[in-house]
C-alpha cells in the first residue's frame, strides 16, 4: 500500500475492501498498510490516539517519568510518541501485525516489542506488571475483542491505570468485559471514529489489588472538543 499520498476518499474505499476480514486477515492488511500508517493518519485528521492519551494525562497521578507503560495495539508507536511529549519514557508495545511493530521500533521509544494476535495468542505481559496499559481503535469485532479487557485488567499494578477508546458495542457497555450492552449517560454508542455522526467512547479504568475496577467513561459525538474531560460520568464495575 505505498504510493503517493492518499485521499479521503482512497481511504475510505481502502475500508470498504477489508470490511468482513477474519483477524488473520485483518492483521494482513495492516502489514500492508505500515509504511504509510502515519501518514494516511494525518490524512484522516485521526484523533483517537490524541484523544486517549489526553484522557488518560488528565486523570494520572503518579510520576510519568517512571510509570511502567504497556502499549497495546501500538501500531506504528502513534501512542506512545504522543505520552513521550508528556514525560512517560518506559514502553513496552504489542501488536499483532510485524509490519506495525518494525514501524514502532523505528521511534526508539519501546524497551520492547512483541508480536501477539490478541484474541487468538495470550497477552505477552507479565500480571501486574504496569502502571499504564493503553489500547486505541483495536478493540473492534473484527480484531481485538472486548474480552481481552480482562487481560488488560490483570498485567495492571493495583492502582494503575487502563485506558482504551472503543470501537464497537459492548466496549463501553455498563458491565462486564464481553458484553454487547452499550448504555452509557443514556447514549447508545455504536462507532468511534466521528466520520459519520457516530460516538466515541474513552474510558479509563483504576485497577485495584483484587482486580476489580472503578471505570470513568466518557462519551464524545461530533464535534468533537479538543479535550474528552467535559463529558465524562464515574461508574463501578467488576470483573
């Protein structure tokens, strides 16, 4: 997929051709896709993973420069070049297209990178081993499952943070990881990307010593603002 800069419209009939792709393929599709990852990107004006770093920066307490980070989905490092301007320096990245992985490794930002299909391979992290897991834009029925939340849950210290941007129904449902539930403050959220009239939804988790989580959701529709801080409601969940 490399060539001279792409348009809108190529990118939204470059969609349009993967829609029904099994996880396989999906993953097939981004090593195609990683050397112009970035810059399709900008083309897309795609915000997510602005968005969820700035949640996940007003809501962090503790020190950025020593915070453990577990990257998921990192895709060509988007993220992480991102929580790097606002003093986070430790990265560990997971991806399951190796094609992303040698875009992120160019960044110099990850100690480490491993390849994982999520859903299919387990969650390369050690328990409780970080005080930031981040997930944007994977968590979809066609790549990432929402279950796979759970193993976010548990590679968290008590007390950290997991911040993920959904992008289907049952990401920011009002229970369990799994469900296809998606009420949240009265809105039903389908999508995430903003480009057709759709929600987005970010939420954070704090994860306690028994893994049980306090949740703050926000759900955003376009326009969206420039800061997700105005919209978001606390909720409790288990699991």
């Amino acid at each position: 997929m490399s060539g001279s800069r792409r348009t809108v419209d190529d990118m939204r009939v470059m969609f349009q051709s993967c829609e029904g792709f099994d996880p396989q393929q999906t993953t097939d599709f981004f090593n195609s896709w990683a050397e112009t990852y970035e810059q399709d990107s900008e083309t897309m004006k795609y915000r997510a993973p602005q968005l969820a770093v700035d949640f996940l920066n007003d809501h962090f307490c503790g020190s950025r420069g020593d915070a453990q980070v577990l990257d998921v989905a990192c895709g060509s490092g988007l993220a992480a070049k991102l929580m790097f301007d606002l003093g986070f320096k430790h990265f560990v990245g997971v991806d399951g297209s190796k094609g992303m992985l040698e875009q992120a490794a160019k960044s110099g930002l990850y100690r480490e990178l491993k390849l994982a299909l999520l859903g299919t391979d387990p969650l390369p992290a050690q328990t409780g081993g970080f005080d930031v897991v981040i997930i944007t834009g994977a968590l979809r029925d066609d790549y990432v499952p929402v279950s796979v939340i759970r193993e976010l849950c548990k590679a968290t210290k008590p007390g950290g943070r997991v911040v993920q941007k959904g992008s289907t129904h049952g990401v920011c449902g009002n229970t369990t990881a799994g469900s296809t539930s998606t009420d949240v403050g009265g809105k039903h959220a389908h999508g995430v990307q903003g480009s057709n009239g759709e929600l987005l939804c970010l939420q954070l988790f704090t994860v306690n010593k028994e893994h049980c989580l306090h949740r703050r959701v926000c759900v955003l529709g376009p326009p969206f603002p420039t800061s997700p801080r105005s919209a978001s409601q606390t909720v409790t969940v288990t699991g």
